[in-house]
C-alpha cells in the first residue's frame, strides 16, 4: 500500500522515538508465495512535532500611516485623513484600508495584518518541518536503513546500534532492546 501514513502521539515526549526516524526494511514469506521467495518492502518513518504559530504583534513593531482616501467620494473624501496603511516592520508586509472612519479603517487593516503575518510565520515554520522531514526519510531506498525486521526468522536487527531482537516483541513495543 503505498502513501502516506500519519500517527499522532499525545501529551508524550517525543525525544524517544527520534531514534526510529529513516528507513525500515520489511521481509516477509506472504502465504501465497509458493517458492518460498521472500520479498522486502521499505517504509520510511520521520518523527515531527507539528504545531501552529500562533503571533502576537507588539504596537511597537508596527509603522501607522493616515491619509486621504482615493476615488470617488468628493469633498468629504479628499478632506478627511481616514485611510490607514500598517507596516510590520520586522517582515516588511503592508495592508491598507479606506473605511470612513479612522476607527474602521485601523481596526480592519490590523486584522489584515495580523493574518499575513501569521501565514507568513506558519509558511516559514513548515517549510522548516518538512526540511527536517526530508533529512530524517533520506531516499527510500532499500540500502537507506536503519532498522530490517525479518518475520520469516522472528529477527529484527537496527543497523544503528548492531542489536538484534525478537521481532515479536519489538513490534509489542519493546524497543529497548534494539536501544541499549
């Protein structure tokens, strides 16, 4: 079956499981295989800890900017300051709003704000998760593994530490005996 498949650990650490991000390498007799061939798969496991930055904009970090508003809207419009334009000056995004009033216009263009920033900051933290993703898979390839789980001997062996174990109880979770 090939995919991607997600599981999600909660309120646990992490930390323990770093050692089974890479290649894994599955061999197996299926019961239908007559000649007793084995055949091998590959699953590929990365240990990520996705989250959602969530920002808080200090005032200081923003540069307001009033003026008149442009178009249509005649001499009320040329007349009063009630357009806003905020700049976040750590990252540089600007928004702007032309509402009649300045209370409008400021609270609309800091929502706006607000939001690109956020997106800004959440783009910038997946793209360093799935930087950290690709480093943890590698290739996929057969010869890219960390660990080879033999059914047909009940032998898993981590090419990591050297150890060997029952496959049985590796896959009841005991994978500290591949760990020591």
């Amino acid at each position: 079956m090939a995919g991607e498949q997600h599981v999600l650990v909660e309120g646990g650490d992490l930390s323990g499981l770093t050692n089974e991000a890479g290649g894994h390498r599955i061999q197996r007799v299926p019961p239908t295989e007559r000649r007793g061939r084995v055949h091998t798969s590959t699953v590929t496991v990365a240990i990520v800890d996705p989250r959602t930055i969530a920002t808080t904009i200090r005032e200081s970090d923003l540069h307001i900017e009033w003026y008149s508003g442009t178009g249509a809207g005649g001499q009320y419009r040329n007349k009063h300051q009630n357009s806003c334009r905020i700049t976040h000056v750590p990252t540089g995004i600007t928004a702007k709003s032309e509402c009649r009033s300045r209370a409008n216009s400021l609270a609309e263009a800091t929502q706006a704000i607000q939001q690109r920033v956020d997106h800004v900051l959440q783009s910038r933290y997946n793209s360093a998760v799935a930087q950290d993703r690709r480093s943890q898979v590698g290739t996929g390839q057969r010869g890219d593994k960390i660990r080879t789980y033999r059914f047909q001997d009940d032998v898993t062996q981590d090419h990591v530490t050297g150890q060997r174990a029952s496959t049985r109880r590796v896959l009841q979770g005991n994978f500290d005996l591949l760990w020591n």
